[in-house]
C-alpha cells in the first residue's frame, strides 16, 4: 500500500489556512490509489464537516494526538461510511496517532458507520481500529459527541481519549456521549481509553438490534453523569438482550452535584450477562437531588461485581425488576448509604461486601 502525505498534496497544516477541500480532495485520491494518508504533523484547519463513503480501506496514520491534529472550527467532524460485501466487513478504518480537535462549538467528533444490514457474520478480521487516537475539547471549544460506532463487528479501541463539555461546573448541563454503539456492533474491545466530562461515558442502546460482546479493560470516566449505560431491547429474539459485557479495572468518577435524573456508574438495562471486576467508583458529592447508583441492574440476568471500591453512593448496587443469577462478593463500600439491594431477586448471591 501507498502512502499519500498531507504537506506533500498541499494541505498546509498552519492552523490559519481552511485545509477542508484539499482534505477531501487527499481522502478521495487515497480511495483511488487504495493508499494510506499520512498526517504530518501540524494543525489542519477544517470548517466543514467531512463524510466519505468508502469503498477502500481509510488509514489515517499521524505522529500523535498532540502533533497531527485536525482542528474543527465550528463544524462537526469525520464521517466514514462503508459497505458490507454480503455479509463481510473486509474494509474498514484505521486511524492512529491523530488528534481531533474542536474550536467553537461542534457536533460529533467521529462516526464510522456500515449502516443497518440485517446480517453481518465477519469473525475474520477486525473492521476499525483506533489506537492514540484523541478526541479533544478545550478551553476554545467543544465535541457534543465523541465517537460512533453503527453496525460495527469486531472494533479495537486502544489508548483513546475523548472529552467533552465540562459546562462550568454546572454538571446537569453535560451531554453527549464519549463512545456511542448503535446497530447492530459485535466483539467490540476497548482498552486503556479516557471518556471524560460527558452525560454518558460509554452508551449503546438496541432498537432494531442488540450488541453482543462488549470488552472494556482499564479504563477510565473522569466528570460523567453516567459511565456506562447499556440498555438492551428485549423484543429482539436473535439476540437475547445485549450480552457478554465485561469491565476489568480502571474507574469511574460521577459528577453528581445538582444532576437530575439520575447518576449511576453503571446502568444496566435488560443486559443478559455483565462482569465487573476490580473498579473504583466514586461520587464526587452525595449531596444530590436524587439517589446515585453504583451500579443498578434492571430486568438484568447473571450480573456479576466482584472487587471493586464503590464509594460515596447512596445505593451501592440496587437491582431492580426481575434479577436472576446476580452475585456481588467481596467489594469495598466506603461511605455508602445503604447495603446491596437484591429487590424481587432469586438465585442471587451476596456476601463479603464491607
């Protein structure tokens, strides 16, 4: 494969000049040559959001977040759409070492997407990849989403970080989400990644599907209203609910002063299996509108917490609707008001949580 740099095809990378059309311009002549884009460091300003439809590979290669940057300025900001052949991802995204960054206020930092195919069975290769990828908001401007995946099988997220709107302080203000799963998306790993100031840190809902296999190993939520918040849609028979999460590691940290609705560091909502071992929760405050939630599985089946610090909640777990199957033993509750709640459960297991 070849390689086609951005100074080399005439982008200027100054952070003054508007890079946006010979951006597109670079994307669409690496689809041509099915090449790579290396992005030399600098800042490429960009004022328009930039979609592609892909019929190649997209490989984005850079120097780090903090060197290839491409700078938004008041616009949202990438878009790849690609297509399935038959029911096989074989062309997919590669970024690595590139920074997205906002100027002003923009929409939705990154969406990859193969849209909706009513089936997708590719165990072959991985289809994204985003690895020292980050999605920055600053003190001159902000993401109101980070990153979407749509009908994505077999994604890896390694060293990623994305943030979002800090509102002042003002923490029921916060919106967006830092990783957004929509579709149908399988065996998605994400690892050593931040999501930082955002309603939710790691969000994926089923409508017309539901998501199988989400793995997340040391990360990290710094200023979330929600960390993760998986609801699963029951109808779909296919596949039972969403399944096979797992968290190993890192923390998650809830702003919880002043937010209404609700803060929970896990949200599970009709999720057939869910492991999670070894984090730390926390609340920055317990003086809230409402109760905060460590972690609060509803209409959940097999939930599993084991070895975790979850401090300052008022509810360290609290099961709601039918629980079946959940054991949460041997975790430390530090400063939490009331015990584990297994409410309307049977088959569950409680022991050792001080």
């Amino acid at each position: 494969m070849s390689i086609l740099s951005t100074k080399a095809f005439g982008l200027k990378g100054d952070g003054i000049t508007d890079d946006t059309n010979a951006f597109r311009d670079l994307l669409g002549e690496a689809q041509l040559r099915q090449a790579a884009i290396s992005i030399d460091p600098g800042e490429y300003r960009i004022t328009d959001e930039v979609v592609l439809s892909a019929d190649n590979h997209v490989s984005l290669l850079g120097c780090g977040p903090q060197a290839s940057r491409l700078v938004f300025d008041d616009c949202p900001g990438l878009g790849f759409n690609l297509y399935q052949h038959g029911i096989q991802q074989p062309k997919g995204v590669l970024i690595n070492g590139v920074g997205l960054v906002a100027r002003g206020a923009c929409g939705k930092a990154l969406s990859i997407s193969y849209g909706d195919p009513e089936t997708t069975n590719d165990h072959y290769r991985g289809s994204v990849s985003l690895n020292g990828v980050g999605v920055e908001s600053n003190d001159l401007g902000h993401w109101n989403d980070g990153i979407t995946l749509r009908g994505v099988w077999n994604a890896t997220l390694d060293n990623v970080y994305a943030s979002g709107n800090p509102c002042g302080g003002v923490w029921n203000n916060m919106a967006g989400s830092g990783l957004s799963l929509e579709g149908l998306c399988v065996n998605t790993h994400i690892s050593n990644s931040r999501f930082n100031f955002w309603a939710t840190g790691l969000y994926g809902h089923g409508v017309e599907h539901n998501h199988e296999g989400i793995f997340c190993s040391n990360n990290s939520m710094v200023g979330v209203k929600r960390g993760v918040w998986l609801a699963g849609n029951p109808a779909v028979g296919l596949a039972p609910r969403i399944h096979s999460f797992q968290w190993q590691g890192g923390m998650i940290e809830n702003r919880a002063g002043g937010v209404v609705g609700g803060v929970a560091a896990f949200h599970l909502q009709h999720v057939w299996s869910a492991s999670i071992q070894g984090c730390q929760m926390i609340t920055e405050t317990m003086d809230t509108p409402e109760p905060t939630y460590g972690v609060i599985p509803q209409d959940c089946r097999r939930v599993m917490v084991s070895g975790c610090e979850i401090n300052a909640y008022h509810r360290p777990f609290y099961s709601t609707g039918v629980a079946e199957g959940h054991v949460v033993v041997g975790n430390s509750l530090p400063n939490c008001l009331a015990p584990v709640g297994l409410v309307g459960s049977h088959n569950c297991i409680e022991a050792n949580n001080t």
